[in-house]
C-alpha cells in the first residue's frame, strides 16, 4: 500500500461517507457464526455467497491474518412503517443490493488508490439475482460441485457476506467502537455493514 491507511479511507468516502478505519486485528473469527446460518437461514446452500460456498472460518482467519487495516461501511434503513411484517426482508433484501454494489465500488476504488489487496466482504445473503445458479440447481435435482461458483452471473459483484466467513459482526462491531443492538421489531431502524480489507 503506497498511501497511508487514512488517506486511502478518505479517497473511499467519495464513493460512502459513513466508513471507520480499523485495525484488522479487532476482527473476530468465531466457528459458532456458521452455525447460524446452518440452523435458520433458509438462505444456508442456496446462494455462492453463503456456507457452504464460502470460506470457512479457518479460510477467513488465515486471510484477515495478512491484513493490517480494514474498513467498516455502514448502512442506514429505514422501514416503511406501513410495510406489513411479511415484507420486511424483502424491502431489506433491496438494501442489501444497494448495499452489495456499494461494497463492489469501495473495493476498486480502494484497488486504484494502491491497495493492490484489497477485498470487501457485504452483509447479508447476496440479493445481486432474484434466484442464484445454485438455487436455480438444486431445483432441478442437478449434482452440486466446488466448481460451479464459477456460474455465478455477478462474478465481478458478489462477495460473501461477513458472517457467511465466520466472522462475529456484533463483537467486531463493539471492539469497533459501535454499540449494535439486537432488533425486536421489523418496524425499528437497521444498520447493515460492510467490511474491505485494504493491506
């Protein structure tokens, strides 16, 4: 990285505003984190970017290891209060998509101002198609393989999702400075978040 950590995240914010540079040691990998998406995502093997398609929490320690510096985008969403529950997550979904292309443009702006490195991670199942390949698959009963993360239509685009990785967002969160709090109303305001890895 030719640029200091906090010019590179200053260049960023043209792309996003709301960023915190951290330091990549404050990220926590935990092996529990999966288990949530394994029991009660009804997300978990149907898109490239959730387990079992992404990297393991093994995988995601052994890469924040070769990081110095990360950055946490954050991301407001307000609900319509006159949404009905049961289109919560898919008013949501559309922010994650937002979101999702947001991640991909911090990235190559962070790639073009010399972190050579640099990869980001978004929050959430990937939203970038209505159905994945994967889902598209397993609908016609056709064999799953390793190698058909490459039938991904937004290859350019799709990062997994932190806590797809292993990572615990809540405890990196807190270690971060922020206070995250576990909602209890699909009417109360949600913050999603974003992480790249610069160098």
């Amino acid at each position: 990285m030719n640029k200091d950590p906090e010019s590179i995240t200053s260049e960023l914010k043209a792309v996003h505003e709301d960023l915190r540079l951290i330091p990549a040691e404050i990220i926590v990998v935990s092996d529990w984190v999966r288990l949530k998406c394994r029991y009660g995502c009804d997300n978990y093997g149907k898109r490239l970017g959730c387990p079992p398609f992404s990297p393991t929490p093994d995988e995601t320690r052994a890469v924040i290891s070769e990081y110095r510096y990360a950055v946490l985008a954050r991301f407001k969403v307000t609900p319509d209060p006159k949404m009905a529950a049961k289109h919560s997550r898919r008013a949501l979904s559309s922010s994650a998509v937002k979101m999702q292309n947001t991640m991909a443009e911090l990235e190559r702006a962070a790639f073009l101002a010399g972190c050579y490195k640099a990869f980001s991670m978004s929050a959430m199942p990937c939203a970038l198609c209505e159905t994945c390949v994967i889902e598209e698959m397993h609908k016609k009963d056709q064999a799953i393989f390793p190698l058909d993360g490459i039938k991904c239509k937004n290859k350019e685009i799709m990062r997994p999702s932190m806590e797809a990785c292993g990572i615990d967002v809540f405890k990196t969160l807190t270690n971060a400075g922020f206070k995250p709090e576990v909602l209890k109303s699909t009417k109360e305001n949600v913050e999603i978040y974003g992480l790249i890895l610069l160098d």
